[in-house]
C-alpha cells in the first residue's frame, strides 16, 4: 500500500477547495505518519480515546476532526482535541458540547449531522428536528459551539442513483438552512459527505469536506467493526 500515492492520486481527483479528511481510524501511528509525510494534515477519528493516543505521537500541526458517534461523556475528554465534530446529532449532545466549551473557555466548531440514508442504523438529525431545535430558546442560549455546516451518510449500496439524490437533499437542507438560520454567520459554508466509494457524486453534488479511509490506507480489516 503505497499511502503518499493514493494521496497524490486522489488530489488530482477532487477540486482544489474541497477538503480531504484521512480517515485513519483503526491505521497505526506508522501509517498516519507516511500520510503526514505526503502532505496529509486533517485526519479523522470515530473513538475519543483513539484520538487523544495519535494525537500525542503526531506532530502539532494535524488537524484532528471527530467523524463518528459521540457520546455525551466523551464529550469533556476530547473537545480540548478536536478541530471539528462532524457527527452533532442531537441537541442534547450539542448542548453539553456547549457546556464543556464553556467549562474550559473554548469555542468547538460542529456540523450537524442528517440522516439521509435508507439505513436506520445512520444516525442524524431529520429536517424537521434540526429546525425545531434551531428555532427553540435553548438552542439560541449556546455561545460556545460555531456551528459551520452539514454532515451526511448516504446508504451503502451501488445504487448511485439513489447516492447521488442523498447527496442533492443533503446540498439542499445545507442551502435551506444557511438561508434561514445562518446567514449572518460567515462560518457556515461546510458540507460534509463524500467516502471512498462515493465521494466523486459527492464532489459533483456540492461536498467541502470529503471523509477518506480505504482509498488512502486501503482496507480496513474485516473482523474490525470500524
Ligand atoms: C470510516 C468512515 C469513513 C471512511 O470510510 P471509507 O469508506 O473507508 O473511505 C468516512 N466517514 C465516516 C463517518 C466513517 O466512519
């Protein structure tokens, strides 16, 4: 696996704007760095504690994000860590982001996650409970999470067709959303969606952020549940 080319390889692929984040999730620390060496910086973790351990052996100029579930009582542990959650699906998880930020004086960027695939085990906010919460009082109380855009799963299937209108109705909350809620907030501008098997209809449909583990690392081991 020749990690600095896939690299090379898979920036000739997307658009100088869009974002690519190494998901190196179950990847050693060897195999993180041989990407940090081709000029990777933004990696991506879906385990707290995994994040903090490669954290501390990489260099200080990695850019951790957060790309799976969080729990709520992770939430203290990695918020001083963590660059961007990119899986904010509930106001309850949001608001003790908001309360640990606020314990320790920082502000944490987040995007809210839908759920846009078939799959239930996806999980994400629907439309009508993101703007439910937008609108309530609690959600205008927070001061310390920065909310900059959407993050989506489209289903696992080879049904592109059905990938790509995930991807079009995820674009289209992202543009509802900017328009109704956030238009004062410069920092709104991130879609996130777009994996190995998927990210070039991402990409055609309006992705900032794509979420790149087996193109880059290749695969991961089957009996990981990763
Ligand atoms: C594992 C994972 C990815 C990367 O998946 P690949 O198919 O290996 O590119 C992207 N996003 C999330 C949320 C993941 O958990």
């Amino acid at each position: 696996m020749d990690i600095a080319q896939n690299i090379r390889n898979l920036k000739e692929l997307v658009p100088e704007h869009v974002k690519i984040v190494a998901v190196s999730k179950t990847r050693t620390v060897d195999e993180i760095i041989s990407a940090y060496q081709a000029g990777q910086k933004i990696f991506g973790e879906n385990r707290v504690q995994e994040l903090i351990s490669k954290k501390d052996q990489l260099p200080a100029d990695v850019e951790w994000h957060l790309v799976g579930h969080l729990q709520t009582n992770k939430v203290k542990t990695l918020i001083p860590h963590v660059k961007l959650i990119h899986s904010v699906d509930s106001f309850k998880l949001l608001a003790i982001i908001d309360k640990e930020a606020v314990k320790a004086g920082i502000t944490i960027n987040c995007l809210l996650q839908f759920h846009i695939a078939r799959e239930e085990t996806k999980s994400g906010f629907d439309f009508a409970g993101a703007e439910q919460m937008l609108n309530s009082d609690e959600f205008r109380s927070l001061n310390n999470v920065n909310i900059c855009g959407v993050m989506g799963m489209a289903t696992f299937t080879c049904n592109m067709n059905m990938v790509r209108n995930e991807f079009k109705t995820l674009r289209k909350y992202f543009n509802i959303l900017r328009d109704s809620y956030f238009s004062n907030n410069p920092f709104f501008t991130e879609i996130s969606m777009g994996m190995s098997g998927d990210f070039r209809i991402a990409v055609e449909e309006g992705s900032t952020i794509i979420r790149i583990g087996t193109l880059i690392f290749g695969e991961r081991n089957q009996n990981d549940k990763n």
